[in-house]
C-alpha cells in the first residue's frame, strides 16, 4: 500500500512532474504519484518518510505525512475547499486597484475622462500613479513571483514562473519607460514624452495577474466540486451513538464506541456503526452505501451498516466495526485513493509536463530576438514574448486527466460502483469478455420452488400440505426452500411420526397410519408407481436446471415440487445490455453441462464453460484472456484466483467485507446490471479524459504560435492580457468539462455503442487438471440428493487446510478431493459428516 503525504506549493503539472521526479530518485521508492487535484502524493517502497519529505522540499515544495495504508481515511476538513475564499479575496482586491488603474491608462486617454487638475499635462506623475497601483496589485498577488522566481531557482520553472516572467518583464519595461519619459520631459521634447507615454505597459502587468487569478478562482471552485460526491458520503456518518452502559442509555461521540458495544437506533436514527441485531425488527434504507432505494428488512442476526437508516422499528444491535474498518470507511477510502492513482493515459500529459515550462521560456525568448533581428521595435517584440508566456497553460494539461478520475469514481461511488484505482476506471471500459460466474451472480444462490404439480386427482393445497409437513423436519436445503414455499401460502403442517431421513435416498413419515415419501425419481420409484408421463416430466424439469423432488402417499404419486437456484431477475437484462455493448459473455460453472446450459438459455448466455474446478476458472480466464481483455464477475471470495489473474476482477455482492480488497471493481448492490453500467461509466469517463487532454493540447498548439506573431501577416495579433484571459480560462474549461460526467446516466443503455474485438472468438474447453499439483483421494458417501448437497460436501472438505479443491457428485455417490498437502482421513470424515452426511470409505 502507498504511504499517503499532503504536498504544498503546486501550481500546475509541471510542479507535479517535479516532484514525481525528486521522489522516485530517492533510495527504496518503487513508484510515485503525485495528484495536482487533491494535492496529494502516494509513496510506494521502503523509503523512510523522512527522506521523502527532505526530496519534496530540497525541490522547493512543502510535504507532511498525511498516514499509511489503511489507517488513512480522509477526514471532511482535509476536502474543505479553503483556496477559493482566499482566491476570491484576493481577487476583489485586485479588481478595486486594476479599475482605478485602467480610468488612468486607459479612461482618460482613449475616452477624455476627467482627471483633477494636478494631472494636466504632467505625463510623469501619470506614470507614477501607474507604477503605484500595478505595484500594489503585484504585491497583492505576489504568490506567483515567489512561487514562480523560487521553481526557477531550483530550476524546475512551473505556471507560475510563466505568469511571473510576463508580469515583470511588463512591469520592468515600463519603468523603463517612465524613466526615459522623466528624461524627455525634462529636456522639453514633447514628442519623445508621447512615444514613451504609448509604451506603458503597467495596466498589461496588472491585468496579467488580475486575470489569471480569475483563472484559479474559477478553477479553485470548479475543482472543489469535483469532490462533492466524497464530502457528500463523509456527511453521512453519524457524529454520536446510544450505547447501553452499566443497564443505562448513553449518547457518546462515534470516535468512543468500541467493538462489542450495545448500542440501539430508533426509528429514523441513522446506524452508528457496523453491527449485527440483537433484538427488534425494522426496514433500514441503505441508499446511502448501496444507491438502493428500496429499504432492506432486518431482524435478528441480520448486519446492519453505519450510516444506513432505521426507518421503522426499535433495533438493539452489537457493534462488529467501528472508526476506519466499517463499510461506510472503507468506500470513502477507496474512492480517496482512486483519486490518488494515476490512469495510464495521464502518462502522455505528464511527458509533456515536465519539459513544457522551460520549453516556453524558451520560445519566448527566440520569438523577442527574431522579432528585434528583422528589425521590429522593441515594445512590439517583448509584447510578443509576454503573449507566448502568459498564454501558455501548463495547468490545464496537469488537470485533465485528475478531475475526470475524481469526478468519475465519485459518480461510481453515488451509484454503488466503487472503483480501487484509476487503472481500473481507465481499463474497465477497454473490457471485450465478461466472465461470470453462476452461483450468487447470476443466479440467487438460494434454492426456490420453481414448479408445484400435483398427481392422481391430488389438489395443490392437498398435495403441498403433505409435501410441507414431511419437509419441515428436514434440515435439507431443498426442503427449507419447500417449507418457505408453504409458509408464503399459508399452509399448516398437519403432526407426523416416525420420521427418518433415508441415506442418499429421501425422506419418510408417517401421518394417520400412511406412509409419506419424499425423495429423487430413483428412491420414489422404487416405492411407488411413477407412470411415463411423470417420469418424463421429472426429466424435462432436470433438463431446465432444476431439481425435482418427487412424493408419494402410500406408494401413490402424490405430485413433483421442482427447486432450483434461479437466475436474478436482472440477470438476463444485464446480459442483454452487455451484448449491445459489444462485450462477449461467458458463464462458468462447476454444475453439470445440461444444468450449466438451461441456466445459460434462461439469461441469455450462449457460451457456457461447465464443470470448472475453484482452481480451474483461473484456467478458464488465462485462455479468455488471449482473445481479448477479460474481466471476471464473481463474489470475490470463491472466485479470488480468477478475480486476480483477469485483467478486471469485479466483486458482486459482498460488499461491505473481503469483496473491497478482493477485487479492482466492487459492486456493492449486488445488482448484475450493475456490471454494464461500471462498462459505461469508464467509457464515459474515458472520453472526457481524452477530450480534456485534446483541448490542452490543441489550445497550447494554437495559441502559442498566435502569441508569437506568426500570423501577423494575416493581420491576427495577440495583446498580452488577451493572452491572460485565455491562460485563465482553459483550466476552467477542462474542469467544467470534467463535472458534465455527473450528468451521465449510467444505468440507461439507449446510447450504447458497440466495440469490437478483433480476435476472433474461440471456444474454451476445460482441461483435466485432476492430478495436478497433489495427490486425489475419493469418498463415498451416502446422503447426497442434489446439487444442493454437492455445494454443502464441497464447501465443507474445500474449507479444510491442505485441500486444494473438491468435487462431490450426488448421482455416483462420490467426493473427488485433490490434496496440496497430506490430510488426515478423520479431518475430512468429520467435516463431511458434520454436514449430516455419512462417509463410507475412502479410496486412494
């Protein structure tokens, strides 16, 4: 992780540009990025701080450790916008005096304004009074000759050095002027008076700075709302907490609730701290992390998040999170140091940057000498020479490519996307295949009933009676989605006895002297009559993907209920929006072909890679990979090899843990629609990037030779406080350019353009890695009846150290289990069995 450090001094890209450059000469430092927008720099290596700081310094800047890693979480104050009051203070003053200046220079001579009497033809003293006020405005602002005169000592000129030169050299020559004018007046010669009166240049030197301060007061307020979206998450948290003390309710500051803390909220409260409900019920809105409206039910064991709010019922909860490590923090933080990175197409700006100053200085230089050697007057060439130094902007190319990243990742941040770095917001957008994975992303990762049919003259409300009173003594998973099934149509579960769950086979009770059964096709038929009808219906709803459990009543038939993990409702839209994006979709999966392929044709994706190991998805991606830019979509916690080794790992889900520091991208909605909107907000933030960096480019590419008189045969000169007036306004122009993003509309597909990959798309297959890396041990078991039970085996012998990966089939009765290192037979029995399942036997 980067060391953060607060950098004082800076003026424009240049200044940025030299201080990466002091930075990374230093001993131990690996990479350096230093941000103009925020006034920030990340350090990474093993460099003291201390020599960080003395290089910052020795370059003529300002530097303090602002924190390390994760303790860094911005505070508001760090974000108050504290430069555009003191800018426009200092702008009101300049404006009173230049006024004042201008009824002098320019009032009473072009228009025959009045003036007092002292004044009538005494050209000397309107010198004078000249001199006086562009000197006051000078002192007014007379940050950017110290800033300006202290970079060119250090001999790393910046914009300031710029606006400087151009002042001074302004000023300098009409003190020139006014001397040789005293001159003049006291030797009687009227005519020379007036030639040296017309080359004043005092009101240009004013001007200069009066409008270049207009620049960065404009720029200072633009640039202050380009981290609204930050300061609006930082106001969300809340300032006090109640906790529960000695039986007492007290009111404490938030910085004083320790982990393990009771504290409660009540109805429209907002939640202190990242905690788990004790006691109570209520809807809590969490817009504020999610961007979901839609309030989410809480209740016992449930988790709640700081800075959501409690909109009905008494909570009493157990504070888990508390100060940095709650979500709330974590995404300030994250979007923070998004901010603080820097993207790859910056890197054209910052070459640029760094040679850009002395560049200028130079043509100015020449274009005063050519314009003297072809015989030009000398007023006429260092006008000239101050034009191509105040109209140069070095800013606007330092700012093109911050703003856009600052304003980009808090509009991700405002809908729920939380992009780590620049890169990620650069590159997310590059993306040409999406890989997801099924359980939890596309699907709920939740079984539910999908299908009730009932059999031989059994009505729906008979038969689902009977289903859920043998169901809800199971533990199953299949049966808790049936018992939830019964509890939603009100169905009451009639008192049942001698109940057993039958090993790999089903379920059996009995209810008023009848024998109730419950199980797959295999175990009913082998108790009931199960005609061809039934039976081909069982394997029609298998063929969906689905799980049909079947259930007789005294070897009769009594119906199928069918369960299934289904697809997210927004699943098949996403997949939809990502297609005309021109984005190719794959799924991966480790459920059977036919399974994997009937969860494919219901959201719409037509490539399905199935039965993919944990360590086999990374595989799967290594080969996406070579036929275009891959991201990986998945919880960021099962899914992490593949997460890291895509090109763009994005957590779906899990927002408010591992997810964060799992992936690049983390949607916290949980939303897959979500996923083509992270597409289209890169994109978007992408082409403002580029355009700032054009209109940096192409103003400096324009104006400089125009400055410099290389089309004054067309008549198109440029007087130096033109040039000023340009300077100022090209910073604002890239930084209100950057702020149009947060008009974007993410989330709406109507404008979305397709990109194409020109690698021709090829098939992935999964490669047999069963004896790579370790020793396979298989295990019989007994117990298992769907896929369900697969996932349940799975987890459990996956969680055990020195298991590389497992595979459990339900049909053949068997665990396939890969070691990393040796496992002892006992561990991996007791963690099946645990589960309610009974190991057989292992075979080597």
């Amino acid at each position: 992780m980067a060391i953060q450090y607060n950098v004082t001094g800076m003026s424009c890209a240049a200044c940025a540009a030299r201080v990466e450059k002091a930075v990374n000469g230093i001993d131990g430092v690996t990479s350096c990025a230093v941000n103009l927008l925020t006034n920030s720099m990340g350090v990474e290596g093993t460099a003291d701080s201390s020599a960080v700081i003395d290089a910052v310094e020795k370059a003529g800047y300002g530097a303090s450790l602002r924190g390390a890693e994760k303790d860094t979480v911005p505070q508001s104050d760090e974000l108050k916008d504290t430069e555009t009051p003191r800018l426009i203070k200092r702008l009101i003053a300049s404006a009173v005096f230049l006024i004042i200046l201008m009824y002098f220079s320019m009032g009473h001579m072009m228009w025959g304004w009045p003036l007092p009497s002292f004044f009538d033809g005494n050209h000397v003293a309107m010198g004078l009074v000249q001199l006086l006020l562009s000197a006051v405005i000078m002192v007014i602002n007379q940050k950017f000759f110290i800033s300006g005169f202290k970079a060119l000592i250090h001999r790393s000129p910046n914009m300031d050095t710029l606006v400087a030169l151009g002042s001074s050299a302004s000023f300098l020559w009409s003190v020139y002027a006014l001397f040789q004018m005293t001159s003049a007046q006291t030797a009687g010669n009227p005519e020379l008076v007036m030639k040296y009166m017309d080359e004043f240049y005092f009101e240009s030197a004013a001007m200069i700075l009066t409008l270049i301060t207009v620049g960065k007061t404009l720029e200072a307020r633009s640039k202050g709302k380009t981290t609204d979206a930050l300061k609006s998450l930082m106001k969300l948290a809340p300032q006090t907490a109640v906790i529960i003390k000695d039986g007492k309710e007290k009111t404490v500051p938030i910085s004083q609730v320790k982990k393990g803390d009771i504290f409660v909220v009540r109805p429209g409260e907002s939640i202190p701290v990242d905690g788990i409900v004790l006691e109570g019920n209520s809807a809590v809105n969490e817009s504020a992390l999610t961007g979901e409206s839609v309030p989410v039910d809480k209740s016992d064991g449930d988790g709640v998040s700081a800075a959501t709010v409690n909109q009905s019922g008494f909570l009493k909860c157990r504070a888990e999170r508390v100060g940095e490590d709650t979500a709330l923090s974590k995404i300030i933080k994250t979007v923070s140091d998004a901010a603080a990175t820097k993207a790859p197409i910056a890197k054209i700006a910052d070459k640029v940057s760094g040679v850009f100053v002395p560049t200028v200085i130079t043509i100015a230089v020449i274009t005063t000498i050519v314009w003297l050697l072809i015989g030009r007057e000398f007023p006429f060439a260092l006008a000239r020479g101050i034009s191509v130094l105040v109209i140069s902007c070095p800013c606007a190319l330092g700012l093109a490519t911050p703003v856009a990243i600052m304003v980009g990742s808090g509009l991700g941040a405002k809908n729920g996307i939380l992009f780590k770095t620049a890169v990620s917001l650069e590159e997310t957008g590059k993306i040409n295949i999406v890989a997801l994975d099924k359980t939890g992303t596309v699907t709920a990762g939740e079984p539910v009933v999908t299908d009730i049919i009932p059999l031989n003259g059994q009505t729906e409300n008979e038969f689902m009676t009977s289903a859920f009173s043998l169901e809800s003594k199971s533990e199953h998973p299949l049966a808790k989605a049936i018992v939830k099934k019964g509890e939603e149509l009100g169905i009451s579960a009639f008192e049942t006895s001698d109940f057993k769950a039958l090993s790999g086979s089903g379920l059996s009770a009995v209810h008023d002297g009848k024998t109730l059964l419950g199980g797959n096709l295999k175990f009913i038929k082998e108790h009931a009559d199960v005609s061809k009808q039934a039976e081909e219906k069982a394997l029609s709803l298998a063929n969906e993907g689905k799980t049909p459990m079947l259930f007789s009543v005294d070897s009769k038939l009594a119906g199928i209920i069918a369960v299934a993990d289904e697809i997210k409702p927004e699943s098949r839209e996403a997949v939809k929006q990502l297609k005309n994006m021109g984005v190719r979709v794959v799924m991966l999966t480790g459920d059977n072909e036919s399974t994997a392929k009937a969860i494919g044709r219901q959201a719409g994706i037509d490539e399905v890679v199935a039965g993919v190991l944990p360590d086999g998805k990374a595989d799967v991606i290594n080969e996406l990979k070579k036929q275009g830019k891959t991201a990986m979509v998945g919880d960021g916690i099962n899914d992490a090899p593949a997460l890291t080794v895509a090109d763009m790992g994005i957590a779906i889900g899990a927002g408010t843990d591992v997810a964060i520091d799992a992936a690049d991208v983390v949607l916290m909605k949980s939303r897959l629609t979500d996923v083509p909107a992270a597409l289209r907000l890169s994109r978007a933030t992408l082409t403002n990037i580029r355009e700032n960096l054009f209109w940096a480019f192409i103003y400096n590419v324009i104006g400089i030779p125009i400055a410099a008189g290389c089309f004054v045969a067309l008549g198109l000169t440029l007087n130096p406080m033109i040039g000023a007036a340009a300077m100022s306004l090209s910073s604002f122009c890239v930084v209100t350019n950057a702020l149009r993003l947060n008009l974007k509309k993410i989330n709406d597909p109507s404008h979305d353009r397709k990109i194409k990959n020109k690698i021709e798309p090829k098939t992935v297959t999964v490669s047999d890695n069963s004896n790579n890396g370790g020793k396979t041990v298989t295990i019989h078991i007994e117990g298992m009846m769907c896929a369900h039970c697969e996932a349940t085996v799975k987890k459990a012998l996956e969680s055990i150290d020195g298991v590389k990966s497992a595979e459990a089939s339900h049909e053949n009765g068997t665990a396939k289990v890969i070691l990393s290192s040796e496992v002892d037979k006992e561990t991996m029995k007791k963690a099946v069995e645990d589960e309610d399942y009974t190991v057989v036997s292992f075979e080597d």
